[in-house]
C-alpha cells in the first residue's frame, strides 16, 4: 500500500474513537498548572474519505466546553500514524504563530501523549501530558 494511504488507513484503525482522559499542564517551569478531564472525539464518515475531531473538556469547577477541528480530509494528515505511537502537529515554525506538536504511544485501548506548545516567539509555553482510554 502507498505509505500515505498506510498511514490514513492507521489513523482511522488505531485512532477514530472517543478516548476518555486526564490531561495535566505544566509551565515551562514545570509546575503544574490544572489537571481536567477532556473526552477526545475522532470519527471516521462510513467511507473512510474523512475523520471529525472535537474535544469536550470537563473542568474541576465544573465548567464544560467544545472545541472543533478541521475534519481531516484522506489521505492527508499532519502526522504519522503507526501501530503503536503517532506524532503530529505543525508543520514549519511561522513567525506570529503558535507551534505545537503532539507525541503518543498506545498500548491496546490505552493512550499516553505529551503536546508541547510554543509561543510565537519559540519560546516553550507549556507542556500538556495526557493519560486516556479509548471508549466509555
């Protein structure tokens, strides 16, 4: 199969569902700055040509709110899907613009992600650890 096709066809086995966590930031200091709950929503349309992504997070004080993504379009992901782990987020550093990316490693239905996140200066913002499930 032709590797970007290989790696649409992992991101939708290994990783369209809903995964179930808890995510901790840190500073760049890395004192911890709140830990909450977030619900991960990746959904393949029945022909495979799209995934949705929608995070729902779950405040300590209650506070609940929805965020959603550009549906990614086959096959063109910004990350590489493997078996086991995958890794994306931008591309190229912009001037005036944010930089993240996203490194997880998967072990059947579990999930361990680190996301790094850069001011538009290059300099570290914070650090976003995660621990999910996949399914309820």
């Amino acid at each position: 199969m032709e590797p970007q096709l290989q790696n649409w066809d992992n991101f939708c086995r290994y990783y369209s569902d809903d995964l179930y966590g808890t995510w901790s930031r840190y500073s760049a200091e890395g004192e911890l700055i709140e830990s909450f709950k977030c619900i991960r929503s990746f959904h393949a349309l029945d022909d495979g040509s799209e995934i949705s992504h929608q995070n729902h997070y779950i405040y300590a004080d209650g506070k609940r709110e929805s965020k959603t993504f550009n549906p990614y379009k086959k096959p063109i992901t910004q990350g590489l899907f493997l078996d086991d782990c995958f890794s994306w987020g931008n591309t190229k550093v912009e001037i005036g613009k944010p930089f993240f990316f996203d490194t997880c490693l998967r072990n059947e239905d579990y999930r361990a992600s680190a996301i790094a996140r850069y001011d538009e200066t290059g300099k570290l913002q914070r650090m976003t650890v995660l621990s999910e499930h996949q399914g309820s």
